[in-house]
C-alpha cells in the first residue's frame, strides 16, 4: 500500500480484513472539528470539566446576558426527573451588593441597605417540548439561594422531564441586569440532588 504522502493519514481498520484507509488531511480536519464542535455545543458539557464546582453534572451550563430579553437555550434531552433553573454568578462586588442586585436577601433586614433599584433579576421562564410549553414560571424579586466560596446561586423555578423528550428552556429578563454581566452570569439546568 505504500506509505501515506504528507496530506494523508492512516486511520484505523475500515473492513474485515483489517485494511488501513488513508484519510486525507482535509477529512482528518473534518473529523477533529467535529468531535470539537460536539462538546462544545453539548448542553452541559463545560460543567463536567470543572469536578469542584457543586452543579457540575447540569444538563445546561451556559454564559448569559442579563439584559432585558429572552435567552434560550440549546435542545436537551436529559432523563426523567426534576430540574433546577438557576442563574449563576462569581463575586468580582463587594458581597452584600452582589446579594442585593441578585435578590438573594434573607429577609429585610439583609435588605436595608440595597438600593431602591434592587434586586435586578426578574425573570419568566418556560419550558418547552416538540415546541409546546410544558411548564413555565416567574422568578420576581427574592428568592432562594445558595452561595459557596466562588458563586452566589439564584434558583428561578423546578420543572419535570421525561426519559426521550427533548427540551429548551426560554428565560425572559424583563428587568436589565446587565450590572451583573461583569460577575459572568451563567444559566444553569442541574437535576435536584444532583450536586
């Protein structure tokens, strides 16, 4: 068979026999981009690469915008099960501002020092299935929260999914947030009990 030329390569046993197809460089690219472009566009697929992050195995982890409007996110298939929505953020503020602009203040007394435009999440979601809303809900004003040692955590609402359907999440800002865009905000589908 030869040995392959510059812009070729062997890729593995293509027949009974155990032949060797050569593969041009073109196709060799085709094939790496592919791969590529598969995790990266997988829902989620980011949050397995960070194993100290508490949501790291969540069907949906993507960087947002909070500016007034709708973000969607890709397909997702995931199993039957109940589901987080959540909106991620680090901490680039001081603490009790962050706490305020997300809305995440235990009552209040943790409120009394935000400012009269706080909190600067507010937010419709709807869950869809073969393009029919299957759930849907409204994150508005406070609401629960957790917080770890890099990101506060706002929960926006639950929904259910079952085992071979497929879904997208529509979230609607309709509040600008976009002060938080500097904390990195990221949209967050995690099952529950799945930390």
């Amino acid at each position: 068979m030869g040995s392959p030329n510059p812009t070729q390569w062997a890729f593995g046993p293509i027949n009974r026999e155990g032949a060797t197809r050569l593969i041009s460089r073109r196709e060799l690219i085709g094939v790496i981009a592919g791969t590529l472009g598969s995790l990266l566009l997988v829902p989620g697929a980011s949050a397995k690469h960070r194993p100290d992050h508490p949501y790291r195995y969540s069907v949906v982890d993507m960087p947002v915008s909070l500016a007034v409007g709708t973000v969607r996110t890709p397909e997702f298939a995931p199993p039957s099960h109940w589901y987080w929505i959540m909106l991620q953020v680090e901490k680039p503020l001081p603490f009790m501002q962050m706490v305020c602009m997300m809305g995440v203040t235990a009552g209040p007394l943790d409120s009394k020092d935000c400012s009269g435009n706080d909190p600067l999440i507010d937010a419709d979601w709807k869950v869809l299935s073969d393009g029919q809303v299957v759930d849907h809900g409204s994150s508005s004003g406070s609401g629960g929260a957790k917080f770890t040692k890099d990101y506060i955590f706002k929960f926006l609402g639950s929904f259910s999914t079952l085992s071979g359907k497929k879904y997208v999440l529509a979230v609607k800002f309709t509040k600008d947030g976009t002060p938080l865009n500097v904390a990195n905000p990221h949209l967050i589908v995690t099952g529950i009990g799945d930390e």
